[in-house]
C-alpha cells in the first residue's frame, strides 16, 4: 500500500469509528512522546493514568519514580486546550500561542509573542490555513510539517520550541480531521536527525525537503500502525482495551467470556483490558456483576 493510499484509508476508517474516544487513545502517544522530547523519562503506564486525570496525584509529586510527571501533564492539557481550539475553529493567535507556552512549563515566561518574528510566522500560518480546504490530505500534512520547520527554523531547534512546533503541527492536523501524528520513535534517533537537519547550511528548500520527507516517514509509520489496529489485526496487542470497548459499545451486556470468545484471546485477557479501561475511567459498571450491564464513558478533554 501507497503512503497517499494509507493516508485515504486512514481517513475512511476514521470516518466510521467513535471520534472522541479513537483522539483520546491517539493522543496518549503523542504526548507520551513528546514528552520524552521534551526530556521527561515518566514511563508508557504512568503516561496514560495521568491521561485521564485532572491534576497530578499528591503521592505522585514527591514520589522519586516520578520525577517527570509535570512535563507530560502539562503537555497533555496543552495538547487538549489545542483541541478545544479546534473545536472552536479559532485562529492561531499571539496571545494562545503564550497560553499555550505558560501551560507547558513556568519556564517559558521568557517566551514572547511580542516579536516581529512569531507575528509574522502566526500571520503567514494564518493566511496559508485558510486554503487547506483546497488542500488533499497528504498536502495538509505537507503544509503541518513546512509550518513546524519554518517555526523552529526561525527561533532555533530547543526543547521550548520544539513542543511548540508539534502543538502547531496537532492543530493543523486536528482542524483538518486528520489523525495527528505521534513522534513513535526513539528520542535520540529523532533528535539526531533533527540536529543533522537544522545544523545544516546552505539550500534552506533542501533542508526543508528533508524535514518534510522524515516527517513522512514517521506519519507512515504511525499510520500503518493504526490501520492495523483498526482492522483487529491479532498480531497487534496494544490497544486491545479499544476492542473491547468497541464490543461493550456494540453490546453492553457483554461478559468477559463472550468478549473472549468475540476476540479469540483468553478471558483472563479480556479481564485485564477491562482493568485498564476502569482504570481510565473509560468503563464503569452499572449492577451487580450477574445481570449488570457495561458503559462506556465518553472522554472529555480537561483543559486549562
């Protein structure tokens, strides 16, 4: 299969699957990942618990395993108020730019939009945002991965700016109703191509190229990925809690025998996913365990 041809059933298949809950399970990796880009070691588990909270729990915060938990929080409510942006078709302006910067890190109150460079970026980001209705997929996503190099190729590649540059990226891609990508690769593999790109002199449509057809890579890669999870592909074993959530939806009484046989996997499997779903706060039971019924619980962003 093509990369425009993935890109087109990606597309079909989002379509046709529950909107919310499939941006919630795709947003657990972009911000897990890009929280290791921005220097956090908080683990995959960890990552999806803080997830489906609204603050970082107390036992958490002088806890030394988890060292790193403010920068994945903080990104993931970055990452949702981008998506409440979206929803509300704004504009890419100064003032959420700085909003969008003093949720991720106190740090980042030497970050200002006051400058005649992050203005004139916003405004030719603006202007150019307004044709992607003329756009195909693959060149939005072109368009997302141009908007992210020219962002960090006019303030310099830093962890600062190269947060920011993946919540422009996510907007783009959102706002577009396309599956944003997520980074899913080793950090140090990333950051040593984007060093070798933005440390280069010389053609800066080169350079651009090269960013462009690494981001290509990376949204195939991410893409093939989710098309086989969205196909129950069994070979797949992540995200099997979405299968199951998928046959609860279909049929809430399902027990985790029935789910099992549906899935061909153990009952101990199911029950495990099950866990994971509560965990989240996903799935709740209503009754008593014979005769009860299942219910899937829609996610709702907490923004900042």
């Amino acid at each position: 299969m093509t990369k425009k041809n993935r890109i087109a059933l990606s597309q079909e298949l989002l379509a046709n699957c529950d909107y919310e809950n499939f941006m919630h399970s795709n947003d657990e990796p972009i911000v897990y990942y890009a929280s290791l880009m921005a220097g956090s070691r908080l683990s995959k588990i960890d990552n999806v618990r803080l997830m489906n909270r609204n603050s970082i729990p107390k036992s958490w915060e002088s806890n030394p395993s988890h060292p790193d938990c403010k920068i994945n929080f903080a990104l993931k409510n970055a990452f949702a108020k981008v998506a409440e942006y979206t929803k509300r078709k704004y504009d890419i302006t100064p003032g959420r730019v700085q909003n969008l910067m003093k949720i991720i890190s106190c740090k980042h109150r030497e970050f200002s939009t006051d400058g005649l460079i992050i203005r004139m970026y916003l405004r030719n980001l603006n202007d150019l945002r307004m044709h992607c209705k003329e756009m195909s997929a693959p060149e939005i996503y072109d368009f997302s991965f141009d908007m992210a190099y020219n962002l960090i190729d006019a303030l310099s590649l830093s962890k600062d700016t190269l947060s920011l540059s993946l919540l422009i990226m996510y907007w783009i891609q959102r706002e577009n109703s396309l599956i944003p990508l997520a980074l899913m690769e080793e950090k140090d593999k990333i950051r040593a191509k984007l060093d070798a790109i933005f440390r280069a002199t010389g053609n800066e449509g080169k350079e651009k190229n090269k960013f462009r057809d690494f981001m290509r890579e990376l949204l195939d890669k991410h893409l093939e990925l989710w098309i086989k999870i969205q196909c129950n592909d069994k070979n797949i074993k992540i995200r099997s809690r979405d299968r199951v959530l998928q046959l609860i939806k279909n049929n809430p009484s399902h027990t985790a025998k029935t789910m099992a046989s549906c899935l061909g996997v153990s009952v101990k499997a199911v029950q495990k996913q099950i866990d994971l779903l509560k965990k989240e706060n996903r799935l709740v039971r209503i009754g008593a365990d014979h005769g009860g019924r299942w219910k899937a619980v829609e996610y709702k962003p907490a923004c900042m």
